[in-house]
C-alpha cells in the first residue's frame, strides 16, 4: 500500500484527535471561544462546545487507527467543511483574533486557522477518496489497485 494515503491519514487523525482532546480538557475554555463566535443561542452554543470535541476525537481515532478509516475521513471532511465555513465568515466580520481551535496554550489567527482547515479538508477528502476507491478495488502484489467495475 502507498505510505501517502497513511501518512495522509495519520496526519489528519492526529490535528483532530489532539485538537478534540484539549478541547475536552479545557472545556471552559473552548465554551468561551464557541460563544464569542455569536452564531446562535446558548442553548446551541452549550451542545456544540460539548458534542464538536467528540467528533474531532471520534474522528482522529478512526484515521489514526485505520479501522472505519473512510467513515474517519468523512468526518474530518465534514468537520473541516464547518471550520472552514466558520472562519471564513469570521474573516468577513472583520474579526482575526485566535480562533480557539486548538485551545488556550496553542493560539492561532483566523487566517492561519482557516488555512489549516483548507489544508485538513484536502487531505481528508483524499485519504476518503482513496479509501473509498480501496474498498471497491482488487489489490495488485505491489501495493497498487484494480478496479472491480467492469465499466472502469
């Protein structure tokens, strides 16, 4: 198997796995950061500041131990979709202040913080995209695939 792909996987798994960790172990922290972001009531600004850490985490597991790696990458996907969408509307407020994206003791700009989520959103789609394309191919001697669609 190509080392990209895992190393891909690992990459991304581990941001989000760290990143959802400390945002669970700095909870008061990252409640506050939710907050200031002024997107909707508390009553949404609570569920998010407590269900968004476990899917970064939920999603860092799956690409860092490879099991349900697509499912993983979806997440990751997904999850990089929002930030990105978020930061991005933040940048237009004319806000570039730290983003609490990886929470108090690593603080980052808007601007950095939304180019990490482009990044992470890349390489989530590809590690997806080939995971995906895996499992629906026969595997070759040397590491590469043969699709099974008789149409490819």
């Amino acid at each position: 198997m190509s080392r990209l792909p895992v190393a891909a996987a690992r990459l991304v798994g581990a941001v989000f796995l760290v990143s959802g960790m400390m945002k669970i172990f700095d909870g008061a922290h990252f409640a506050t950061s939710v907050a200031s972001y002024a997107l909707s009531d508390e009553t949404l600004t609570g569920t998010v500041a407590l269900v968004l850490p476990g899917m970064e985490v939920a999603a860092g597991v799956c690409l860092m131990t490879r099991r349900h790696c697509a499912a993983g990458a979806l997440a990751a996907l997904a999850l990089s979709l929002v930030f990105f969408s978020v930061l991005a509307w933040r940048i237009a407020q004319g806000d570039t202040a730290d983003c609490g994206c990886l929470g108090e003791n690593l603080k980052s700009s808007v601007p950095v913080s939304l180019a990490r989520a482009g990044a992470l959103g890349v390489l989530a789609s590809y590690v997806f995209v080939h995971e995906t394309y895996r499992a629906h191919a026969a595997p070759r001697g040397d590491g590469t695939f043969v699709s099974n669609d008789a149409s490819v």
